[in-house]
C-alpha cells in the first residue's frame, strides 16, 4: 500500500498490512517533509497574527465595531 503526503499527493512510501483483525483504521495518509515545514511555518505565522489580532488580509477584515 502506498503512502501519500494528505497534502501534496506525493508518495513517501509503503506500508505492509498489518494488525489485520484490528478494530482501528490504517492511517493511510501521512505529511511529507516539505508539507509539514510548510505547515509549521503557516502554523506559526497564523498563531502571530491571532496573538496580535491583525487580519491576515487586511482588505478582507470585516468592519467591526
């Protein structure tokens, strides 16, 4: 069985079936390398802008009051 990046569909591998009989899922997508420095990044760099309370796109930020 292949495994693909759940973000860049590409294939960072195979896996063998295992724990046949077992009531859990295989995990069949994981996240290659350069989609989880992606990730990360977008991660961080959202929680600094939710911290500081600035619209990532300032054209788009509703008109509170």
């Amino acid at each position: 069985m292949e495994i693909k990046c759940a973000w860049c569909e590409k294939i960072i591998g195979t896996k063998k079936f295992e724990n046949v009989n077992s009531k859990l899922p295989l995990i069949t997508h994981s996240i290659c390398k350069s989609c989880q420095k992606k990730l990360f990044q977008d991660e961080h760099l959202n929680a600094a802008l939710a911290r500081k309370k600035i619209p990532a796109d300032l054209s788009q930020s509703p008109i509170t009051s």
